[in-house]
C-alpha cells in the first residue's frame, strides 16, 4: 500500500466513526491494514485543515485522553465537538469503556457495502 492509500484508507475509516463514540489512533490503524501504525494515524490528522468534515475530534489515545494540549483552540475544540455529541469529557479524557467504538464483523468484512444496505 503507497502513502496515498494509508492516508485514504484512514480517512475513510475515521469517516466511519458514529457520532458520539470514540476510537483509539490504534484501532483506526489496525482497521486501516497498518498493523501497529497509530503514530501513522495521529500524522494524517494532524494535516486536516481546519474546515475539514473528517471527524477527527473522534480519535484518542488508547486511554481515552485527549493527546492537544488542553488549553489550545484545537484541544478546545476537540472537547467542544465531543460533547456536542454528548461523549462526556473529563480533564481532557474520555471513558472508553462508556464510549469505544465497537466495529462489527460484516463492516469489517463487507464495508461500505455493508453500510449502503
């Protein structure tokens, strides 16, 4: 896979996380076919403009922290996004065992063939 297919292969599956839950920079990885390449995942958010519609307010750590500095305008913003969807936000964490986004089988599987049906 070539640079410009990881990064699609990311995007497209960050585009894929519901509206009030959250996934872990690994998960998206593994999801993705890059194994162990969370710092991959963390690089091509990172290069979302700001008006991007990819919903990269919904990728954290695996311990559910928020990895922008709390007093930033993104870290604010990310915090603001989340709660907006009502993911309860505590000192710049997020409970993942509330909020983790569980992937079924047939999405794995089929993908967005599964999700036009």
């Amino acid at each position: 896979m070539n640079r410009e297919q990881r990064e699609r292969a990311i995007i497209d599956w960050v585009r894929r996380i519901p509206a009030g839950k959250v996934a872990s920079y690994g998960q998206i990885a593994e999801l993705a076919g890059l194994g162990r390449g969370a710092r991959q995942v963390g690089r091509v958010l990172s290069t979302l403009g700001g008006h991007s519609d990819v919903p990269w307010h919904r990728v954290l750590n695996s311990r559910g922290e928020i990895r922008l500095a709390l007093d930033s305008d993104a870290g604010r913003r990310q915090r603001r996004r989340l709660r907006a969807e009502g993911v309860v936000v505590n000192r710049g964490r997020v409970r993942m065992a509330d909020y983790a986004w569980q992937v079924s089988l047939d999405e794995r599987l089929w993908g967005d063939f599964f999700r036009a049906e």
